[in-house]
C-alpha cells in the first residue's frame, strides 16, 4: 500500500532498493514481463531518437538500471556512457553490455558524483524512469546540465503525474494533492507482477516538472503520452484507458 514519506526516509529509499531488485529488473525485461518497458518505453525513447535525427553522437544513460535499454540507443551513437548508483545493476549492465555487444562504458556513480569527478561534454542524455526517484530534482538537473554542450539534447520518460495517481491508487488518499511534490513509499511493481520491496514514487505536478527543467538551463522541445499498442493489450488482457508515462525532450540552453 503506498503512503506519504518523509523527505529522510526517501533519501534512504533513493538507490539500496534497487540493488534488491536488479536481478529481478533485468528477467523481467529479458523475458517480456515488463510490457511497458518493451513496448512503451523503450520504443518511444528510441523513436525520439530516430525522429530527432541523432546519430553517431556522445550518449550518456544516467539512471541507466540494468543496461537493457543500450539496443534502444545504439542506433543514435556508438559511444554511450551508462551510470547508475546501484552497484548490482551496474555489474549487470556490464555483463549485458559484454554478451549483447552493445558496449557501454559503465560506471556505479550518482549523476552529481559523475559531472564532479569527469568534464566530458555529450551530445544527447537520457533519464528513462528517473526523474520521479530522485528526492532533488533541481540538484539532478543542474548536474545533468553541466555534462551537456550547448544545444544538446535531454530526453526523459516519467510516470505520468496526472493519471499516475488514479493507476497506482492513492489518488483519493487524505494525504495526496496532485499540487504538492509528495515522497511516497510502495511496492515497486509492473503492470503483470509486484514485488515484495519496497521504493520510492516522488509525485510532481507537470507544471513543477517543466518550471525546474527551464529554470536548470533547458527549452522544452517536445511532449509525448505514449500507450500500449492496442495488439499488446488484448494479448496480455491490460487495459489502458489513460497513458501511464509522459516523456519530453529538452535542449540545453547556453548557461545563463
């Protein structure tokens, strides 16, 4: 059941679940369990990709999980950096980088201890399923905006703020206000399967989302509100009646 947090206990909840729940991101992705990730996710952000005329550019994958969204990426850039604070994902998207030949230079590392610690610029970053984890979405941005060069692009997939809340039932809780950034601890769970761990859901309103990403230096390119495929629906019985993610791209602005 999912509940009102406190911004401490969110910070906990920021990175250990997710070294609890690698091996098991990673088989359900393999094995097709995960038909948001396969039919929704990564196929938009790699239309984006495709649409946006991106290719042979510097990448970077912040949040990158596991590695399995690399064959998403690999037609847009033959240098793809992939960093993720969970140590077990990061051995896991080395291991898959290795045997897919999709190569990635991997690294455990927050986005803020990486633009610290490197000065490379890229051209494009992704953040799929990110930016509703991090407890500083402001501290997120500003750092991912330091590794960008001028005009590069940012490209994000969230949980949809608007319908989210009916999706994943606490939109009637006392506590929630579609208005108010709220930290919320629940069960970490995909449209066919829910896990026994528990993570952390930061709500936003698209507004605070949007307002935070231009005031970090960025110009708002595009909106997306992706949906299963109808075919996919009627396969495995999941009925969307509302898109459950929002993603958008954005371009670095000059520094102010």
């Amino acid at each position: 059941m999912a509940r009102a947090i406190g911004r401490s206990e969110a910070k906990k909840l920021e990175i250990e679940p997710w070294n609890l729940l690698a091996d098991q991101r990673a088989a359900e992705i393999d094995s097709g369990v995960d038909i948001s990730f396969r039919h929704v996710l990564g196929p938009t952000i790699e239309l984006i990709l495709k649409s946006g005329g991106v290719g042979a550019n510097r990448l970077i994958d912040i949040g990158c999980g596991t590695g399995r969204l690399l064959p998403y990426l690999a037609g847009a850039s033959h240098d793809i950096t992939a960093i993720d604070p969970s140590t077990r994902s990061i051995e896991l998207t080395r291991k898959f980088s290795t045997t897919t030949g999709v190569r990635a230079h991997a690294s455990a590392d927050t986005i803020q201890s990486f633009a610290t610690t490197h000065d490379q610029k890229f051209d494009v970053a992704i953040a799929n399923m990110v930016l509703m984890d991090v407890v500083d979405l402001d501290d997120f941005l500003r750092h991912a905006r330091k590794i960008l060069r001028r005009g590069a692009l940012f490209i994000a997939t969230i949980t949809h703020p608007y319908f989210w809340p009916a999706y994943w039932g606490y939109d009637t809780e006392p506590w929630f206000d579609y208005r108010e950034e709220t930290f919320i601890r629940s069960r970490f769970k995909t449209s066919l399967r829910t896990s026994s761990i528990d993570t952390l859901h930061v709500h936003r309103p698209v507004s605070q989302y949007f307002s935070r990403i231009t005031e970090q230096g960025f110009a708002i390119k595009s909106v997306l509100e992706p949906v299963l495929p109808e075919r996919i629906q009627r396969e495995t019985g999941v009925t969307w009646k509302t898109p459950h993610f929002l993603a958008f791209t954005a371009q670095a602005e000059p520094y102010r």
